[in-house]
C-alpha cells in the first residue's frame, strides 16, 4: 500500500515538469526568484514597514495627546464662556439702566424743545396771519384805485368826453361801493 501513492506522485510530478516546460518556466530560476523576494520583503519589513509603523505608533499618539489637550481647553473654554456670559449679563443690566436714564432725559428734552417749538409757531402763526391781513388790506386798496381808474377811463371812452371831479367821486363812490358788495 505504501507503494502505490508513488507513482501517482510520479506521475503528478511528471505533469508538473510538463506544465512548466510548456509554459517557459524555469524550477531554478523560479525558486532564485522566490529566494529574491523573500529577502526584499525582510529588508522592506526591517528597514521600511518597521519605521512607517513605528512613526504611525508615534503620532496616533500625539493625535491622543493632542485630543487631551483639546478637551482640556475645552473645559476651560466652557468655564470662560459661563465667566463671559455672567459679566456680560451685569454689562447689559447696566447698559439697561443707562438707556433709561437717557431716554428719559432725552424725552423731558424733546418735551420742553416741543412746547418752545408750539410757542415759537404760534408766534409765527399770528405774525403770519397779521401780515396777510395787511396784504389783503393793500391788495384791496390797490385793486379799489385800479377799478376806480379803469371806471374813470372806460367811462370817458364810453362818453367821449371829460368828466368833472363832482361826475369822478360820484362813479368812484359807486363802483367802491360796489365792490364791497361782492
């Protein structure tokens, strides 16, 4: 029995020979390239893999550090804030109570400048009014002596002749009279 596994083995090995010679390779050739690789891949490990490693091992510890010390400053920086937060409370009460005052300064102001503004416009208002009424009283006059003058010419025109003072103040007299009617 223990002959028989022998020539299969034979013949596998017989079949790998072939495999190999009819795909070009070379049993010696192959194992110096196997032998090749191995001792690359030792220095590659020693002298390469090793220190990336080692440098990886190293900062993945300074990140640790790193987020350490973050969480410490951010502890701080929530301690600071609740400090600023508190003086910033005690700011705004204060700035409250100035606003305040100074509304109610700058309202007792704008009162009294409003009730010296009303009296000063009062003021402005009758000297205003006085004065159209003077206008209005030469505008009349004016416009009287302008009629009159107008009456005068026309009815000379229309008489063709010269009229007497007596006929002038009569026309006059009646023409005022008239306007003051209406």
């Amino acid at each position: 029995m223990t002959l028989a596994p022998l020539p299969i083995a034979a013949g596998l090995s017989d079949t790998i020979t072939q495999i190999a010679h009819q795909f070009g390779i070379d049993i010696p050739l192959l194992v110096a390239q196997i032998i090749c690789f191995s001792i690359v891949a030792f220095l590659l490990w020693k002298f390469a893999f090793k220190p990336v490693l080692a440098t990886l091992d190293e900062r993945q510890k300074k990140i640790a550090d790193g987020l350490d010390y973050a969480e410490k400053m951010k502890a701080e920086l929530a301690a600071a804030q609740a400090r600023s937060e508190e003086i910033f409370r005690d700011a705004s009460l204060k700035a409250q109570q100035i606003m305040a005052d100074a509304q109610k300064t700058a309202k007792d102001f704008a009162d009294a400048q409003q009730k010296e503004a009303i009296e000063k416009a009062g003021d402005i208002l009758a000297k205003a009014q006085q004065a159209v009424e003077l206008e209005h009283k030469k505008m009349l006059a004016d416009a009287r002596g302008e009629i009159t003058r107008l009456v005068v010419a026309t009815t000379e025109r229309v008489l063709a002749r010269k009229l007497t003072d007596a006929d002038r103040a009569s026309y006059n007299e009646a023409a005022s009279q008239e306007l003051i009617k209406n």
